[in-house]
C-alpha cells in the first residue's frame, strides 16, 4: 500500500510485522508507514482484494515479497517447493501431514479466494487462510532471463 | 468368521469395490465423508464365507474426524485378517504413506491400485511386478467402476487367506526415533503382538486415543512408556513430522522406482468445469442456476407441484382414499360409538391408511425421492467440495466451516439424516451449532415442498416466485444467519481449520445415482413411515380421549397471538409430530380460503422453525444427548412463536398485505 503522508510504497503484511511491540496492534486498523513513522488507516480488505484483482496488486505484492514465502502469498498459477510447515496447531500440521503437504514437495496454488486452491501432484485441495499461511515454500524466481548453460541456477533475487 | 477390510482415502472407489466384491450396495459418492456407517457384506473366497467390511475413508491413521477413527479403530482391533487398501493409481506415491503405515501395524495387505482408466488417460505409467517386489504384497490395478481387476483381487484375497505374507520390512527412522520406538514396544503387552512398531509409532505421534488402549492394557508398565513418549516429544521437531517425512521419502524412492508421471497434463472440459465451479464470478452463479433449477423448480414447483397434486388429488383423493372409506363402511356401517372409532382409526380425515399412508406415499415419497435425485447426482459429480470451498468464508461467521455444507444441504432433504451426518465434523461446537441450525431453519424436502406448494400460489410475484415465497425464504436466511451467528459467541469450544481434497469432477453415472438414491429413500422409508403411522395413532388417540381438544383450545390464544384464525390451531398441534402434517393441514384451509396471503405466511414461518418431526428429536437425543436435545427443542418452540409473532407485527404495522 502507500503511505499516505510521504507517499512511499510499502508492504502493508510486514509493516504489520513492524507493530507487534505496539500494545494495541491486534485491535488497531492502522498501519504504520515504515519510511516515516505516519498510522494510515488499514486498507480496506475489499478494496486490496479489487486491487489485486486487477492484478497491479498482485504484481506490486509479488515484487516485496522475498524468495521463501507462505503458500497463501504465491500468484495463482505460481508453482514453488514446500521447506517446512509452520502450523498453529497439533491438529493443523495433522492435516497437513494427512493430505501429504509435506516439505520437499511442489505445490502449485490455483486460487486464493474465496479460499486457497493448490495442487500437489494429481490432487487438489482446498484450505482457509489459517492452513495455507502454514505451509512455508520456496519460489522459483520468475521473469529472470534463463541462465546460460553451465551457469549455476536459480539465481537469487538478491543477486539480480 | 473371516474378515477382509476395505481402507483408503475416501472417494478411491471402496464402496463400490465393496459392492463388486458383495453385491450388496453401499452408499457410493464422490463427496468425502459420506459413508458414515461401516457397510458389512458376505462373499466366498477360498471355497469359504467370509465377511467383508467397507470402512469410512481415512487420510492417515491418525484420525482427526470420528468417522476416521471408525476405520482405525477395526484395525487396532485387528478385526480384518486381510485389509484391501485402495489407492487411487494415479496418486499411488502420496498414498504409499497410508500403506507403509499398514504394514507397521503387521496387517496383511492387498494393494488395489484403482481408478487404472484414470490414471492410463493421464499417461500416469506403473511397474506392477516392481511394485510387488519392492512392497512385498500382492498388487492389483482396477477399474471399479467396470469390474476390470475384480477376479484378480478376488485371487489375491484366497491366496492371502491360505498363506500368510511375508512381513513387512520395517522402514528406518532418524535414530532418536528408532530407540524410541524399541524403547515403547519392548514395554507393550502381549496383546499388541505383531503390531508393536504401528502402535509404539501412533503412541510417539501423541495419540490420545491409543494411549488409553496401551493404559488400559500395561497398567504399571504405563508410566515407563509414557516417560518415553515425552522424552520423544521434547527433543527436536515433533515425531508426527518426522515421522511423516521418513514414510515420505521412502514414498518418493518407491515412486521414482515403480511410476513413471507425465511433465504436462491436459486439461479436460471437466477440468474447465470444475475451474469455474471454483471461480467466484462464475462459480455464484452457477450455485444461484442449481439451486434454482434443482431445488425450486425441480423438488418444489415440479415435485411437490405437478407430481404431487396428480398423486394426491388425482390418484389417491378420488380413487384410493373414497375407495377405502366406502369399503369401511360397509365393513363398520354404525356412526358411532367402536365401529366409529375403528373407522377413525384407519379411515376418514386422520386414519393411518388415509392420512399415514396417503401422506408417505402421495406427499412425502414423490418430493423426498426427487430431492435425493437432485442430491445424489451433485453428489456423484463432486460439486460439493467445491461449495464447501465456496461458502467456507462464511460458514466461518456461524462457527462452522466449509465442510458443514454436506451436513446442511442434506437437511433440505430430511434433517434427521442430516443430523446423524454432523458426526463427519471435527469439533463438538461444530457439531452442536449444526444439530441447532438443521432443527431451527433448515427445512426438510418434505416441508420445503408442501410450503413451497403452498406459497407459490399466491398471486403477486416474480420470475415465478410469489412474494409470499421470497418473504418465507429471506426469513429462515435471515435466522439461519442470525441464529447461527449468535450460537458461534455463544456456544464454547474450538473451531477447526478447513481443508478439503477436491476430487476430479465427474459426469454422474446414472447407475450411482440410483443406487444413491434408493439407498436413501430405504433409510427415509425405515425410519419414517412407521412415524408416519405412530403420528397417525397418536392423533387418533388424542382425539378418542379428548385430550387433543383440550391442547387445541389451549393453543386458541397463541395462533391468536400469530394474527391466525383459530382453525389453524389443529395444524399446529399436528405441526409438532411433523411440520409438513401442519403443512398439510393448512394446505386445506387455503383452498378454501380461510386464510390470507399474511396469515399463510405467519403460519407457514412459524411451523418451519420448529422441529421437523418426532424422529429430530430421537436423533438428536441420540447424538446430542437429552439435556442438550431438551434445551434445544424449547429453544426452538419459543423462537418459532417469537418469530411468527414479530412477522405477524411487521406486516400489521407496515399494513402490507401479500
Ligand atoms: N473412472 C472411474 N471412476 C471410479 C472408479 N472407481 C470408483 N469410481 C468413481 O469414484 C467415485 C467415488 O467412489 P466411491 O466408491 O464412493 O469411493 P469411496 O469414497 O472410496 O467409497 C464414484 O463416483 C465412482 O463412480 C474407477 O475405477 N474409475
């Protein structure tokens, strides 16, 4: 999102990330801008969804987000390997071991609304935010010119 | 006597192997979660009898619904000499785990790679003889569906029976693992003989439910065992994910052995299909087109209109019924004292034959059948878990999740099925505010059919849909939605996460779609017809010692309440044994015209909110237990009367007249 004082571009998931010291950050429906310090009010879930709808979002999102990310931040269509689960609960990661999400396989995500949509080898899932925010996962690195023969790959986005 | 036991995830094709291997008919579907009872049939194999068990689907053998542990259960109990485990062929790798799994346990098993003609259009290649080297068991492939591999397995199954197979060799484990499990089945009683690694692992996974088994079973020896297992919990990552990544691994190096996947897959018009089912701008619509095409048009203005009017005024009002009570007559001519009452008892307005067995077979049969057909061929497509996916969001507002709209979308057949359904749901608040929702809102076929009968007629409306409809719908929405909402802060207890496998989408198969649905119309008839005959009884006595007369006056005041005539005092007395019966009964008044769009509607709302019938309230008793049943059935009786009382209120103040 863009801050609405100094108008710098940020990430509003880690700005969010920035607030957890804060005492009131679990009610709050503010963000903080990481640039100057200025609460803009939080973007409206409908209107981020509009947004990434429409895909500039979703590009814009793409572009912050690092390499390792959860299976709930990946474009739809995007495929990327699974490192390691994080889940809330006993029962999540028992889900997740139970459908076979498991760390070293690919996932391809489908859709993220209304739920989250994802294929793993010839089956197909469905899970809320809450289980897909647990799977942690590597993307491959996108829109990167391929690499010359020999030349060792992936490249990390760092690198670029 | 033997037994073989059918495991698998579900939707792999057990019931309909059970069915080929038994002839005797399971509930087939293509939804998750819809064998709920274990289904038992007989064969011969080996020149003997023995018994063959259809098991709910399981992902893992570690459980996380009650219908999972109906499976696992059999098996700690070793109850199947022989366990067919059914993969889906072309997902054998992910499912290897459930079967290394198996093996851990020391079950004798026959792999059955199934759904073969799936796998093959995929270009998904097997090794068979590799397979069976590698895993030391007897593999088959399948084609459920057509037979394909069913003498192979049948074969496979004698074999096994003659001679047992060669155990299993243990797969390793990280080492801290391995002295674990030496550790806890060195200590496990001779009871668990043979099974001592599967168990030991259940055990270090943290398994309640084994723990008590083992407990009850070591006594002093518990203790040790338990020092154990929280010495495996606290070192490092937790044994359930080590766990599951060994089996993995040794998954992928069988797979990478024995399958040979294709790089690219093609995308069928099923694939398409299903992508838009899931797609938000396409998939509301088309919930909006099945549920109006399905639901009004085919169950109610088709069903409960057209079919029903021609049973019961055309066939059984002017042949069946007068038939039966000039035969009566004749038999008992007197017009009173017993011959009258015994007339009563079977003939006339509430007799067993005319009221009981006209309703089942003219009202109740026709709209039930239809809505089961309706079901059974969503069912059978696998759209479900798409609208599971669909309305997971929402279904979080009311405290449930995603799954709940198998549970729901039953109850619009008949929602004592629906109830004992609740029991695929995780957690006991999901399972309470469901039982309450399907009591309090959702209307049975057999309601939603005669009310929408009823309603549909009124004259101002659109796209075939009265007003007095609409209003009817939008208010059971509204107290879904209110209700539910409500119950979630009220109702204590955890939620659970939503998941869900999506099965391909498939064209329904007429010949599952009849087995589905006769096999549900044989439940409904088991368990609802002697109702309808007990309601009719009860009627009968009721209005032998007067004491109908005396709950009719008393209820007088409160339909006056409602705004209603006092002639609608009687439906809803009736109303209470089945709702449709007070349906029923004002169907009558409206004909002749005691009562007006309002009052239909008045009445209408407030005997859809009550309980569907006496037999709710059995099952809800059963699986809720009788306090919870009691608090709930009050509940439900004062918000009905609240509810039509508010409705009556509005219409009066707003001085609109539908
Ligand atoms: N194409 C194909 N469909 C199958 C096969 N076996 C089962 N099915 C279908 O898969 C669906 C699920 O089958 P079912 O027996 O209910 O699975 P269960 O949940 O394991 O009992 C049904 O629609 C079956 O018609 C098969 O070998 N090939």
């Amino acid at each position: 999102m863009n801050c609405s004082y100094c108008n710098a571009d940020f990430d509003a998931e880690a700005a969010k990330h920035a607030c957890s010291a804060c005492l009131i950050s679990t009610g709050c429906k503010s963000v903080k801008c990481p640039r100057c310090g200025y609460d803009s009010p939080e973007e409206p879930q409908l209107f981020a969804r509009l947004k990434a709808w429409w895909g500039r979002g979703a590009e814009a999102a793409a572009e912050a987000l690092p390499r390792e990310c959860t299976l709930s931040q990946l474009r739809p269509g995007e495929s990327a390997l699974i490192t390691a689960l994080r889940p809330g609960s006993r029962k999540d990661l028992q889900k997740l071991l139970a459908l076979g999400v498991l760390p070293g396989s690919t996932v391809t995500l489908e859709r993220n609304f209304p739920s989250f949509v994802f294929r793993v080898g010839f089956s197909q899932y469905a899970t809320d935010r809450m289980l897909s925010d647990a799977v942690v996962v590597r993307r491959s690195v996108v829109a990167v010119p391929a690499p010359a023969a020999g030349e060792p790959a992936p490249l990390q986005p760092a690198a670029l | 006597m033997t037994v073989i036991g059918i495991v698998g995830t579900p939707n792999v094709g057990k019931s309909v192997m059970f069915n080929n291997l038994t002839g005797r008919y399971a509930t087939v579907s293509n939804y998750p979660g819809t064998t709920v009872e274990v289904s038992r049939g007989r064969t011969r194999l080996a020149g003997g009898d023995v018994e063959v068990v259809d098991t709910p689907g399981m992902y893992s053998l570690l459980p996380i619904t009650d219908e999972e542990r109906v499976a696992r259960k059999m098996l700690l109990d070793r109850e199947p000499q022989v366990v067919i485990h059914m993969v889906d062929a072309k997902n054998l790798e992910r499912l290897l785990p459930q079967f290394l799994q198996l093996r851990e346990l020391g079950m004798e098993v026959v792999l059955v790679l199934n759904l073969m003609d799936e796998a093959r259009k995929l270009g998904v290649e097997l090794d068979v003889p590799a397979l069976r080297k590698r895993l030391g068991v007897s593999v088959v492939e399948s084609i459920a569906t057509s037979g394909v591999g069913v003498p192979e397995l049948k074969e496979a199954l004698a074999l096994r029976l003659r001679t047992p197979g060669p155990a299993a060799a243990p797969l390793g484990y990280d080492p801290a693992l391995e002295q674990a499990i030496h550790q806890v089945s060195v200590r496990l009683p001779m009871s668990f003989a043979g099974s001592e690694r599967g168990v030991a692992l259940l055990l270090l996974q943290d398994d309640a439910e084994v723990a008590e088994r083992v407990k009850a079973a070591t006594g002093a020896g518990w203790d040790e065992i338990r020092a154990v297992i929280a010495q495996a919990q606290q070192d490092g990552e937790p044994p359930q994910y080590r766990i599951a990544l060994a089996r993995q691994a040794e998954a992928q190096a069988i797979a990478q052995a024995c399958v040979r996947v294709p790089r690219s897959r093609t995308r069928t018009f099923a694939d398409r299909f299903a992508a838009a089912a899931i797609h938000p701008l396409t998939g509301a619509p088309m919930l909006a087109v099945i549920l109006y095409f399905g639901l009004y048009q085919f169950v109610g203005v088709f069903g409960a209109g057209k079919v029903v009017d021609f049973l019961e005024n055309d066939l059984f009002g002017t042949y069946v019924t007068p038939a039966f009570d000039a035969f009566l007559l004749r038999l008992l001519p007197a017009a009173d004292g017993w011959q009258y009452w015994t007339r009563e008892l079977f003939g006339g307005e509430f007799g067993m034959i005319t009221l009981g067995v006209t309703y089942a077979m003219a009202i109740v049969l026709p709209i039930v059948c239809l809505f089961f057909l309706f079901f059974s061929i969503l069912e059978d497509s696998g759209y479900f878990p798409r609208l599971a996916l669909l309305v997971d969001a929402l279904f979080k507002r009311i405290g449930l999740n995603g799954r709940a709209v198998i549970p729901l979308v039953l109850g619009l057949g008949c929602d004592t099925m629906a109830t004992m359904v609740t029991r695929i749901q995780e957690t006991k608040k999901e399972r309470i505010i469901t039982t309450l929702l399907l009591a309090l809102a959702v209307p049975c076929s057999a309601q939603y059919g005669v009310i929408t009968a009823l309603l549909v007629r009124q004259p101002n409306g659109v796209l075939g849909m009265s007003y007095a409809w609409l209003a009817w719908a939008s208010i059971l929405a509204v107290m879904f939605v209110g209700v539910g909402m409500l119950a979630s802060k009220l109702v204590k207890g955890e939620e659970a996460s939503f998941y869900m496998e999506l099965p391909p989408m498939r064209l329904p198969k007429l010949s599952n779609v009849v087995v589905k649905t006769a096999a549900r119309m044989k439940w409904y008839f088991l368990e609802v017809l002697p109702l309808f005959l007990f309601a009719s009884l009860l009627i009968w006595v009721g209005r032998l010692t007067h004491l109908f007369d005396a709950l009719i006056a008393g209820l007088v005041p409160v339909v006056g309440a409602l705004g209603l005539p006092s002639g609608t005092a009687p439906a809803f007395l009736y109303g209470f044994f089945r709702r449709d019966f007070g349906a029923a009964g004002l169907y009558s008044m409206a004909d002749t015209g005691a009562l007006s769009g309002n009052q239909l509607l008045v009445s209408c709302v407030t005997l859809t909110l009550f309980l569907p019938c006496v037999a709710q309230f059995l099952i809800m008793k059963k699986e809720r237990g009788l306090k919870m049943a009691l608090a709930m059935s009050g509940g439900i009786v004062v918000t009905a009367f609240a509810v039509g009382a508010t409705v009556n209120a509005v219409l009066v103040a707003t001085g609109i007249s539908l």
